[in-house]
C-alpha cells in the first residue's frame, strides 16, 4: 500500500511539473514584441542629377548628434535651373557610429514599412515622380524623378515615414525618421 501512494505521489509531481514547464513556456507568448523602433539617422544627401548629363549636385543635412542635443552642422540650400529634370538619389548615413552605418540599405531592404514624401511649396516650383517601388507596389522614394518649372524660391521637405505594417501608399500612418524643411532656390 505504501509503494502504490509513493507512486501516485510522484505520478501527481510529475504531472504539476509538466503543467508548470508548459505555462511557462506560453508566458512568452503573452509577452508583447517589442516596438520597431525609428532609425538613426544624422545625415542626409540628396544627389541630384541633370538627366542627359553627368552632373551631379549633392545637397547635405547633416546633425551628427541626431534629434535634439547640438544643432545641425550643416543643411544645405538646394539651388537647381529652371525647366530642368533630375534624378534624384537619396542618402542616409548614421555617422554616430564608427564606421558610419548606411542607413540607405536598410531603408531598401525594409523598403515596404518605408516611405519618403517630398512636398514642394510653392506646389508651381517643381514636382517630383518615384522611381522605385516596394515588393507591394506602393512607392519608396529611394529614388525619383524632379522636374524644375520656372525660376523661384520655396521649400522642399523631405519626410521619411517609418510605416511597419500599415504602409498604404500615403503619408498618414506611422512616424518620422526625417522630416526636413530645405530651402529651394530655382533660378
């Protein structure tokens, strides 16, 4: 009689053992994944270049300590002809980091939580097309096309909006890796 209780004692540890090892192992699932964060991004170049020809003009912003902290140590005014058509090629570049981390790669291989907007203003100053799209065929901005109008002063912002699992093609949902007022000079 007492082999038979020792045994339904162990029977009875080994079964709240087993019901303990699994609820624990599905504690991890109610765990929330963490948030995707914004990347760091401290410089951004944009290389216009004249379509038919090889020159290229790079404008830069750059604040190499990111967001808040020191000003930007550089923000370039953009200054391009009138009735003009450029490619335009975006650069991001992480230069707290030694060495400097490309940011550019990541934007495109992460390219369908990714989307740049480009809002000229005056909207008369010039207009820009994309040149790239993401495996869901909604655009990227990596890459374009900006065409110039007549002579004139305004400004171009340039956004990166970090869309994970709601890009849909519009600038609404998700948050800023770069918004950016850069002065337009056409003339």
């Amino acid at each position: 009689m007492k082999a038979k209780r020792t045994r339904q004692w162990v029977w009875m540890l080994s079964l709240a053992a087993s019901v303990v090892l699994v609820a624990g192992c599905n504690d991890k699932a109610d765990e929330p994944e963490p948030a995707d964060e914004n990347e760091l991004i401290t410089t951004v170049n944009l290389k216009f270049t004249e379509s038919g020809t090889t020159t290229t003009q790079t404008f830069t912003y750059r604040d190499t300590d990111g967001d808040g902290g020191q000003a930007a140590t550089q923000f370039d005014k953009i200054v391009l002809k009138p009735s003009k058509t450029y490619e335009l090629a975006v650069e991001l570049l992480d230069e707290s980091k030694t060495p400097t981390d490309d940011i550019t790669k990541e934007v495109a291989e992460e390219s369908d939580e990714h989307l740049f907007v480009f809002t000229v203003s005056p909207t008369t100053l010039a207009t820009y097309t994309y040149g790239d799209k993401d495996a869901n065929n909604l655009p990227i901005g990596l890459k374009g096309t900006f065409k110039t109008n007549a002579a004139g002063t305004g400004k171009l912002k340039i956004q990166l909006r970090h869309q994970p699992n709601a890009k849909d093609g519009t600038p609404t949902p998700g948050s800023d890796d770069v918004n950016l007022d850069f002065d337009l000079t056409v003339q």
